[in-house]
C-alpha cells in the first residue's frame, strides 16, 4: 500500500502517512483503483491510463492476472473483530472467493488485523458481548423493544431489505423510543459499546444465529 501513496501522488507533491481512520479511505481508493484497471468500474479513457499506470507502480512483483477480492476494508475489519482476529474463520464466510483472491486477501487480513490491534482509534474496535459478560441492566420498554429485536433477528435472513429496515426501525416504534436511543441500547447489548457500524448490515454479519445468542440473554 505504500506503494500506491507514492505511486498515486503527484511528484514534488509533499504528504503524510496517517495511521488513523485515513487507512480506510487509503484502501478505497486503491480498490477503486483495481476495479478500474481490470474493467470492473467504468472510466473515461484518460483516468484508466492513469489508473492502470498507478496499479501497475504500486505491485510488489508480476501485476495480479485477476482484481482482489472486492471487500471494503471497513468490512473487512468488521469481520476480523466479530472473529476475535481470527482470520481463517473470518474468510471462511466469504465462499465466493477465488484461490488466489483469497491468498492476496489474507495478506490484506493479516495488515488489517495489525492497524485494528496497534494503530485504529479506540472507538473503532469492539468485541461481541459473552455470557461471561455483564449484562446490560435494562426493564421495561428497553426490555420489551430487545425482544421486538429479537423477532426481527429471527426472521431478517427471509426479509428483503426494505421491510428488514423497517422493522428494525419499528422495534424501537412501536415501544416508544427513540430510534437513537434505541440503537445505542442495541450496540451496548450486543458490543458493550454505545456506538457501533451500521446495525442493519452489522445484524447481518454477526449472523443470525449468534446474534440471537447474544440478545437470548435478555
């Protein structure tokens, strides 16, 4: 990746490298990048000269035959946390990849891993809550609107997106809370956190089965 900040930024042209969220933003890049050298995103024909130049610059070695996996690093380090760093089993949820996608992309894994443990802000890491855990002191309406949760996690896998959301929405509705208030509530049962990544897609990577195991304690 180092190769691609140089190769990416204009000569005589000063920058710095940021350890911070910026990586994300480092690996989008590079990844829009990719897609357009390998005719995945389309760009007019002065952009995919430059593009195709940076891709080439940035390889260490042969130019790959075929893009990397498409993950969004975020993602990516979503997985590897809700994994515990594990990064066999994190990938393992990924069945479409290729063998050679998925060899560059436990490099990547093993990179991401590393930023999340030393260098990533401390509100961006979590864990999932276990039963050894403390549970979050909850009663009445914020009880009862876990447990609408808890129906819609049973059924989110049979729901298309749009009634998904909207009854992740409803769960806080229909017991009279805030939907902001709500979303806190959920990410300090399932991360011990009052914040967390997007719940609807969150829900769906932790997966169904684990998620109802964590809100099962309520």
């Amino acid at each position: 990746m180092t190769r691609y900040l140089f190769a990416s930024t204009r000569p005589n042209t000063e920058f710095a490298i940021s350890f911070d969220l910026d990586v994300l933003k480092i690996y989008e890049d590079y990844d829009t990048c990719e897609r357009i050298y390998f005719g995945l995103q389309p760009a007019n024909e002065k952009r995919k000269a430059k593009e195709s130049r940076i891709y080439e610059l940035s390889q260490v070695g042969e130019v790959p035959t075929e893009a990397g996996y498409q993950i969004p690093f975020r993602h990516l380090c979503n997985l590897l946390q809700l994994h515990e760093g594990d990064i066999d089993r994190a990938l393992s949820t990924l069945e479409d990849a290729t063998p050679d996608q998925l060899e560059r992309l436990k490099t990547r894994a093993v990179c991401a891993w590393n930023w999340i443990t030393t260098f990533s802000p401390e509100d961006f890491r979590f864990r999932l809550m276990k039963d050894s855990d403390p549970k979050v002191e909850i009663e009445g309406a914020e009880l009862a609107a876990i447990h609408s949760l808890r129906e819609v996690v049973k059924e989110m896998d049979t729901l298309d997106e749009q009634t998904y959301t909207t009854r992740l929405y409803d769960a806080a509705k229909d017991n009279g809370l805030d939907t902001g208030d709500f979303f806190k509530l959920v990410y300090r049962v399932l991360i011990g956190r009052s914040h967390g990544p997007k719940l609807a897609s969150f829900l769906e990577t932790i997966g169904r089965e684990k998620a109802l195991e964590i809100l099962s304690r309520y």
